[in-house]
C-alpha cells in the first residue's frame, strides 16, 4: 500500500494481510522495523484512543514520533490545510497520520506529500484503521469472521465507522444490519451492501452488537434528529434486558453511558470495548508496518527484479 486512506481501497487480501501481520506483531518487546523512520500525528479533531495508540505504535516499532494538534498551532490563526501540510513535508516524515473534519483531507494531504498517509477519520467519511481494529477483535473473540452477523446501533447517519465497518465486514463476508431511529438512517447506504431498519428487536439475531453514540459535534444546529436523548435511550439503548446470554458487544468509543449503552452492558463480560482498545495498538503497527517497512521491501525486490 502507498496510503490508507479508505477501506474500499482494501482487497480481501489486503485485510487478511494486515490481521495477520497485527497478530504477529502483537507481544510486549519494541521492534526495530521502523527504526530511522519519523511518524507525524496531525490531529484536527480530539481523540485519546486513536492518537495515542498511532504514537505508540509508531514507538514500539522503534519510529520516531510527533503529535500536532490545531489547537495551539498555527491553524488557530489561519493557516490552511496545505500550508500546514507544505510544512510539515519540509521534515520529510515517513508517514503522516490525520483525522481532520472535513470529507477528503487525507487524499488532500497524500496529493501534497511524498509521505505515506493514514486516514485517522476525516468527518462522517471513513475511519479505516477502526474497522481493521474492529475485526481483529471479533476474530480474536468469535475465533473467525466469515458468516458473522454485525448489528450496528446508533447515530449510523454520522458516523464514519459505521461506514468503513459495513465495507470492512463486507470484505470478509460478513453480514450487517443498520439500526437506528429513522432520521439517522443514510438514504441509500444499503449500497454499502448491509440491511437496515428501525427495529432494535433486529439485534436478536446478531452475534455482535455495535454500539454507536450520538455525534452531536456533527449534527446540524437546531435539527432535531430524535425527540430527546431519553426516548432515545428508552427505545434504542443497550441493556442488559435487550441482549441474549453470550452476545458480544463492542463499542468505538468514547461512550456515553446510561445514552446509548447501559453500564452493565459496557462494563459486562460479554463487552469487547477493552479488547477494541487493545487490537487498536497492534492493528496501527500492522498498518505503520505495511506502508513503510514491506513497502521497502517491496521495493527492493522490485529494483532486485
């Protein structure tokens, strides 16, 4: 891969590849695969999960790391995405990872860079390294992915994981079901190649419920996408009351309990939202690792040839 900047730029091939080399990279010891190599975080939107697992990532396989956030740099006073992006191409980095709001930043920055580029979620588009670390941890915890059935809940309308997820699970044939109350239903993302519906009573039949929070941060000022947060969760929350013994649950954080998961269902023994944040770490070296290190090699053998 030169970039991974969406999950329908991913073959088959190319998400078992990386699930494998994320398994065999997952242990406690650093690795010197990236040694030399310089790794940028640009965040233009807060995350805990993401940004810290990229960073060390990119130190447990030895890469030299740094994290910029646009609060306090220079894009609070103005200066644009390519600028910004001309400058920091200057440190000739390696790799650079960005989460930014709007919808196409990343393929923006892989067009003005000779680095390698992660999309670490750009608006209500795609999320891809989400949905990798998403099946590392249902492989891990269901011992195989092909058949399962994938009930995602919640705010589908402006979520970019949902998104990357749907094509993900697609990929290693996988089936989803879309949940959610009617105005946070995409018109048309059956496209996607899931099933959706209104019903929470479709969760049933799932192997693995995934639940999504409202992004309020994303929805229009003064719409009203459900009549309130309590009949939300009334009719759509995840309780324990509401899934069957043995049903996995996972999450992407960050969660709002008692909204739109119940504490007991989050913190329960079927919950995989730790296991999520664990594959993170390994999934994010896999993917530093396939872009720079077998990138090279590739290369190499390329010239070799």
């Amino acid at each position: 891969m030169k970039h991974l900047l969406s999950i329908g730029d991913l073959t088959r091939a190319d998400v078992e590849r990386l699930l494998e080399t994320a398994r065999s990279l997952d242990g406690p010891e650093p690795l010197p695969v990236l040694r030399g190599k310089l790794v940028l975080n640009v965040f233009y939107e807060s995350s805990t999960r993401t940004s810290s697992s990229f960073e060390l990532a990119a130190k447990r396989l030895s890469a030299s790391t740094l994290t910029i956030k646009s609060s306090g740099s220079s894009a609070d006073k103005g200066e644009s995405l390519k600028d910004t992006v001309l400058t920091l191409a200057a440190y000739e980095p390696d790799v650079i990872v960005i989460r930014h709001p709007q919808i196409g930043a990343p393929a923006f920055v892989a067009r003005h860079t000779a680095a390698h580029v992660v999309n670490a979620g750009d608006g209500k588009h795609q999320h891809p390294t989400q949905a990798l670390l998403d099946l590392y941890a249902m492989r891990k915890a269901l011992g195989g992915l092909e058949g399962l059935h994938v009930a995602i809940v919640g705010d589908v309308l402006h979520s970019r994981v949902a998104r990357s997820l749907v094509q993900a699970l697609g990929l290693v044939s996988a089936h989803t079901t879309l949940i959610a109350p009617p105005a946070l239903l995409p018109r048309g993302i059956e496209a996607l190649g899931c099933e959706t519906t209104t019903e929470l009573d479709a969760i049933g039949a799932a192997d693995v419920v995934y639940v999504l929070r409202m992004q309020r941060e994303r929805m229009l000022a003064g719409a009203s996408y459900v009549p309130s947060l309590r009949e939300y969760t009334a009719r759509w929350g995840i309780t324990p009351e509401r899934l069957r013994p043995g049903q996995k649950v996972m999450h992407p954080g960050p969660l709002n309990r008692g909204v739109e998961i119940d504490a007991r269902v989050a913190d329960g023994p079927d919950s995989l939202v730790l296991e999520q944040v664990r594959a993170g770490l390994v999934v994010r070296m896999a993917v530093l690792h396939d872009l720079v290190a077998a990138g090279a090699a590739a290369a190499r053998l390329g010239a070799v040839a």
